[in-house]
C-alpha cells in the first residue's frame, strides 16, 4: 500500500538526516544522498503524487497551500508535506 512505503521511506531518509541541523548544510546533504533522478527520489515523487490523488497526503487546504501531517512520529522529527500552487 502507498502509505507503508512513504512511511518507510521517510523512515529511511530520516534515519540518514539523524540530528542534523534544519539549515543549509542539511539541503546540501539530501541533494547529494537523494539527488534528483535518483530511485529514492523518483520513489518519493511517485507516493507524493499518489497520496495527494487518494487523499491521504497534504489533505488540507487554507490560501492556495496544499498540508498535512505526513508522519506524526519520525525519529525525533515529525514530517509534514505542504505544496505550493500558483
């Protein structure tokens, strides 16, 4: 099912971030661990997308801004998803 393989491979992604601070050096590590093109990251797009068309990612909307809660508990971070439409 879709959502067990967001949730796991949140869980992975998040259990490379560790504790990493939330700032530049961080953007910096996930494009190189998770660039664009690689399987992880076509996997993540594919399950963002699928969850948004099911309903159970980024199912609120205030001013144009898609939301949610995608995992309440991730290693010590939860994760939210949000889009931005123009």
């Amino acid at each position: 099912m879709p959502v067990e393989g967001f949730n796991a491979l949140m869980r992975k992604i998040a259990a490379r971030v560790g504790d990493r601070p939330l700032n530049a050096e961080l953007e910096t590590f996930l494009n190189e661990e998770f660039p664009a093109g690689s399987v992880e990251f076509e996997e993540l797009t594919a399950l963002c997308i699928e969850g948004e068309a099911q309903g159970w990612l980024m199912s609120r909307k205030a001013g144009g801004i898609k939301f949610g809660r995608a995992i309440n508990q991730t290693h010590p971070r939860a994760i939210s998803a949000l889009m931005l439409s123009a």
